[in-house]
C-alpha cells in the first residue's frame, strides 16, 4: 500500500514541559507526608493527612504527568491538534497553582478552603477535558491508544464529578459521605482515568520503544472495553455501600480487563525486536507484578472481616494504593516521562539541525544514574510502604515515604537534566549502502 | 540511495535520513527501511522541499523521499 502520510506536528515546549517537570514535586510532597505520618495512618484511611496524601500523588504527580503526556501524543502520535496552545499553558498554570491549594486544604481539613481550591482544580480538569478531548476528536489516527484516552477521559469527569458532589455534600450536609461513596471516586479516577488511559498510551509506547510488534488492535481495545464496564457496574454497586459477598463480587469485576491488558503486553515485550533493557523496559515490566499484587490485596480489602480485623482494613487499603499507584501507575510514569521529555527537548532545539552537522542524540541528553536513581525511590517506597501497612510497620512505612520522597526528587532531576545544554557525541551516522 | 534504519531508537532514524539527503543528487530518490512511521520527520522534509510516499506496515516501512518538484 502506497499512502501519502500525514504529517504530525509536537506541541510547543512551553506547554508540555511544565507538566512534566513539576508533576514529580507532588511525589515529594506525598512522600514527605507519608515519612512524617503518625500511626494513625494505619487505623484510617479517610482522614485528612493521608487524604491529602493521596491527592498530592494521585492529582499533583499522576494527573499532572498524564495531562502533559496527553497534549503531546494526541497532537505528535495521533495527529490531532490542541485548538488553542495559550489555553492549553493557562490550563497548566491554573493546575499548578491550585493543586498544591487543595493539598494543603485538605491537610488542613478546611472544609471552605477545599471547596474554593478543589473548584479551581475541578475548572482545570475541566478545560483539559475540553482541550484534549478536542484535540483527540481530530486525531486521524486511532487504535487502542485513542481508546484508552478518550475512556480515560470520561473516567476523569466520572472522578470530577463525584469528588466536586462528595464535597458539596461535605459542606452543605446533603447526604452522608460513606466508604463506598469515597471508594467509587477513588477507583474512577484510579482505574477509570489513570488505567484506562494507561492501558491504551502502553499499548502505543511499548513496542515503540522496545520494537515490538504492536499486537492486534481488537485485544488491548476488548481490554480497555472489559476494564471500563467492570469499572462502571463497580461504582454504581460500591457506592450502596453492600455488604461483603457483593463488596467482593464487585472488586472482582476490575480484574479480568487489566489481567488481559497485562498478559498482551508480557508478549509484546518478549516479542520485541530491540533485546537490550532500558528503563523504559524496566520500569514497564516492574509495574505489573505491583499491578498484580494491588488486585490481590484490593481483594482482601473488599472482603474485611473476618478476613481481618476491622482495625487493619485501612492498612489493606493503604497497602493497595501504594501499589496501585506508586508500583504500577507510578513505574509506568517514570517509564514514559523519561522517554518522551529528553525526545521533546531534543525535538524542539535540534531537529531543524539534523543533518546539518553534528547533533546530539538522546543518550547525550540523559542521565542515566539519575533515572535508575528515580526508578528504585519509588519501586522501594511502593513496596516498603505496601509491606510496612500491612504488617503494621510504621518504621517500614515512614521508609517507605523517604524513598518515594527520594524518588520524586530523583525523577525531578532526571528530567531537568535534558534542559542542560549537551554536546554530540558523534557525527551524524554515515549512509548505510547505496542503491543500483 | 538506500540506508536501513530498522533497529535504531528515535532521533536517529530521522537524524540519518536528514544527513543523507544532504547529499542526495538531483532526479534521484532516497529509500529508508523503517520500523515505526516516522510521524515527525514529515514536516522537516517538508520544509526542507522533500516529497515522500510511504509503503509497507508497521516494523516493516518503506519511506521513499525525493525532491518535490515546484
């Protein structure tokens, strides 16, 4: 087949790298809470530290990174177009400054300073909805990648809307916030946004990276189809608050679609033509034995007593966040970040150059100790923190949050560490052979 | 001319596609063997006054690239 291609073109710097650059500052903030935790940290999982906690990692690191990453591959891999670039910067900026507002609201427990904080933070998922559900509307490209962002998207108005309802309900006594309430908003915006869109970006990137062939369209998408009805009858059925043989039947419901997700991109990477690791591949293949494990103990979690004791279910619930988000979510953040930002710096100061003379390549834009650096902080903090809630280890856990602390750090540094100025390594690579 | 990029990691494709056009005499073509489309590469060739087709699937393109005529 002989086609004319479509020409993709990358976003500005300005409006990508922001995102990327201060999204692991969230990390730090989610680490130094956990390090500093008392120990009822392990008693509830409601209350106003590990909340805010949760939503430093989840809305400043996860959103934060995925927001960016969303700008540039809708545009750069699927050809869409971001309609407006100066919004799509006044998003970010608008982001940035309330997320940490919110965090802080939350810590603090007021109530007032949430409602104000958490609506600037609602109006900037908002306008990225809008902005990149756009530019994903345009794209002439589709596949399991445009599948899985755009159910990630209408899992995050799903998480918007029911936080800004659990909040209003917070302030004005509407109706009683109850674990299920909370549970459905959580895993809305764990499963429904981060998963999802996950789950379809991986599909794309993974054997982008590692040169694998991209699987059969029709099994990441029935993954992603599986993944999102299981999510939609969990959250209609969590948010009744049942009891415990339909609290279990319900968190079965989110395994079968990621377990297929996860089989498919096992045999991708054993399929992959580049046989070489990089920590693309490593972070990739860390996050699924943490996926893994998160459903076994989110299982655990649904079943409560008399499985276990009532007072060591939110440290079966801290431990399954920890891994749900910082040993599957979070390694296949760091895989991606630290793929796409030194390719997006290299892109926008030096390809007008290629060819031209002397260039440097990516490899002279990275650090690799820093990104490995980055990669154990957080794989250590994951499952310190898991082992240390479960256990009842508060040693383990306050470890477990400097090692995350310690990985944000690291990830930050890595990635600013493109910004530096480089020098080529070498020449342009001569012609290969010469036809006829 | 033909150069065979399979294998190799972004920039480089595109870096060695840009260098060998370069020298590319007029009236003759350039075929570069590919794993991934090189989504990218399309608007500097086109700024750099290159025509392109693309054949094949994806782990096996063909990107054949000339100077556009005009």
């Amino acid at each position: 087949m002989t086609a004319r291609p479509v020409p993709a073109e990358s976003p500005p710097l300005a409006v990508v790298l922001p995102f990327f650059l201060a999204a692991p500052l969230g990390l730090v903030a989610g680490g130094v809470l956990l390090a500093t935790a008392p120990k009822d940290v392990l008693v509830g999982i409601n209350l106003p530290r590990t909340v805010a906690m949760t939503h430093a990692i989840v809305v400043g690191w996860a959103s934060t990174t995925v927001m960016g990453a969303t700008y540039q591959l809708s545009q750069a891999v699927l050809g869409g177009r971001v309609p407006s670039y100066r919004l799509a910067r006044a998003q970010g900026l608008l982001h940035l400054a309330s997320v940490p507002v919110f965090v802080f609201a939350v810590y603090r427990w007021d109530v007032a300073l949430m409602g104000v904080a958490g609506s600037a933070v609602a109006a900037s998922f908002l306008l990225f909805v809008g902005l990149a559900g756009f530019a994903l509307a345009r794209t002439r490209r589709g596949g399991a990648i445009r599948m899985g962002m755009g159910a990630g998207m209408a899992g995050l108005v799903a998480t918007l809307g029911m936080g800004l309802l659990w909040l209003g309900a917070l302030q004005w006594q509407w109706f009683p916030i109850t674990l299920g309430r909370l549970s459905a908003h959580a895993q809305a915006g764990l499963v429904g946004w981060l998963g999802l869109t996950i789950m379809g970006v991986s599909d794309q990137l993974v054997p982008m990276f590692s040169l694998g062939k991209h699987r059969e369209a029709k099994w990441p998408a029935v993954a992603i189809v599986v993944t999102a009805t299981g999510l939609v009858v969990f959250a209609a059925g969590i948010a009744t608050d049942p009891g415990r043989d339909a609290r279990v039947v319900l968190a079965a419901l989110l395994v079968p679609g990621p377990a297929l997700w996860a089989w498919g991109l096992v045999q991708a990477f054993l399929g992959r033509a580049r046989r070489r690791v990089d920590i693309h591949g490593r972070a990739t293949m860390l996050s699924l034995p943490a996926l893994g494990t998160a459903a076994i103990v989110g299982m655990g979690a649904a079943y409560g007593t008399p499985f276990m004791p009532d007072e060591e279910a939110a440290r079966w619930l801290l431990a399954y966040g920890a891994l749900l988000v910082g040993g599957f979510v979070g390694a296949t953040l760091i895989a991606n970040s630290l793929k796409i930002v030194p390719f997006l710096v290299w892109f926008h100061r030096y390809h007008r150059s290629a060819g031209r003379g002397p260039v440097p390549l990516i490899a002279d834009l990275v650090n690799v100790p820093l990104q490995h650096a980055a990669l154990a902080g957080v794989v250590a903090g994951t499952w310190l923190t898991a082992v240390g809630a479960l256990a009842g280890s508060m040693l383990a856990v306050h470890a477990g949050g400097v090692a995350l602390a310690f990985g944000g750090t690291a990830l930050t540094a890595a990635l600013a560490w493109s910004l530096l100025p480089a020098k080529s390594s070498r020449q342009p690579p001569a012609q290969r052979r010469q036809a006829g | 001319m033909e150069i065979d990029n399979r294998g190799l990691m972004p920039p480089e494709p595109m870096v060695r596609i840009l260098a060998a056009l370069q020298g590319l005499p007029a009236g003759e073509e350039l075929v570069a063997l590919m794993d991934r489309e090189p989504l990218l590469l399309y608007g500097e060739l086109e700024r750099r006054g290159f025509a392109w087709t693309l054949d094949g699937e994806d782990g096996a393109y063909r990107l054949t690239v000339r100077r556009a005529v005009g």
